[in-house]
C-alpha cells in the first residue's frame, strides 16, 4: 500500500479550524480542573494557606515507614533466596536445583539492591536514621557485583557472608532508630518486576 504525506495545507480550512479549537478546548478543561479543585468551593485558593501535608515532622515519620518497606522487602529476598539456598549448599556445582537457584538468587541480588538504595533514600529525611545508613552505602553497592556473580555461579562464601553482613547492617541500623526491620519475603512477580 502506498501511503501519500499529508501536509496541513491540503486540508480545508475549516479542519485545521476545528482542531484548533479542540486543543484550546482541551487546555480550557484542563487548567479549570486544577484551580477548581480547591477545597471549600473556593476556586484559586492560595495553597500556601493550606496545612502542608509533608510537614517535617509528617517527613521524618514517612521517611522511616518507607525506610522499613524497601528493607524489609530486600532483607525477605536475600534471606529467602540467597542466604536459605546458600546453607542448604543449592549454590553447589552438581547441586539438584542450582540453575534455578542461581536465577533467583541473581534477582533477588538485583532486587535487594535496588530496595536497599531505595531504603538509604529514605533514610534521607530522618536526619538520625540517615547517619545511621550512610556507612552501609559501600556494602549495599557491592550487592549489584553479588547478583553477576552468583548468576555465573562465582560467587564465594566471602561474597555470602558480605550480603548477610549488609543485611544485618541495615537491621541494626533501623533498630537502633526506631525503625525495626524485618523479613518481608516478595512474591515472585515482585521479585521480577524489580519491586
């Protein structure tokens, strides 16, 4: 089929006019949408009358909620498929169930290093929590190194013993600020979608 380009200037005047005043239209709607949302019926209110919702105080309690969610996901990844498989010996050449404990151990490497970032991002808004994190940045970083090596299956019991190492890290860390975290297992599709 032979498609022919179409340029503005061959279509009748009155279709360049109407699409005009749909896109003016649309613009119409949506800005009204926004300054009618308002609460108290009073279209443009100032918002700076309004009560923030992300006071510093809201902040700081937000940041070590989210701080437990993203650690307790990754430390529930790394003790369910990489430390449980490690003491069973799965991660042993010759092993029944190494090639597949060897793909979910490297996601779950993946996995738990990017809700580790996360958590230490977190942190950020508890000042106490984020002095608290700060030194596990570098253990945290090395679990991206983990997840290529235990997918080839090079990973050594140094490596092992680093990632439950950064994992106990994390969990005295939040404990000592309040912030306890614990082992929250991912379902599958949350381990291979990445979170």
């Amino acid at each position: 089929m032979f498609v022919v380009p179409v340029s503005c200037e061959s279509f009748p005047s009155r279709f360049r006019l109407r699409r005009g005043v749909v896109a003016l239209l649309v613009c119409v709607v949506l800005l009204g949408a926004g300054a009618c949302s308002g609460k108290g019926g009073h279209g443009g209110g100032s918002t700076a009358a309004n009560p923030s919702p992300s006071s510093s105080q809201n902040r700081v309690r937000l940041a070590k909620t989210r701080f437990v969610a993203n650690a307790s996901l990754a430390a529930g990844a790394a003790y369910q498929w990489i430390y449980k498989p490690y003491r069973a010996g799965t991660f042993h050449k010759g092993a029944k169930g190494r090639t597949s404990a060897l793909v979910k151990g490297g996601l779950a490497g993946l996995f738990s290093y990017h809700r580790f970032r996360a958590a230490i991002r977190d942190a950020q808004g508890d000042p106490t929590l984020s002095k608290a994190v700060a030194p596990l940045t570098g253990g945290v970083d090395r679990l991206k190194e983990f997840s290529a090596k235990i997918r080839n299956g090079s990973a050594t019991d140094a490596d092992f013993k680093q990632v439950q190492n950064t994992v106990n890290g994390v969990k005295s860390a939040g404990h000592d600020n309040g912030a306890d975290v614990t082992d929250k297992v991912p379902s599958q599709k949350q381990l291979t979608s990445g979170g």
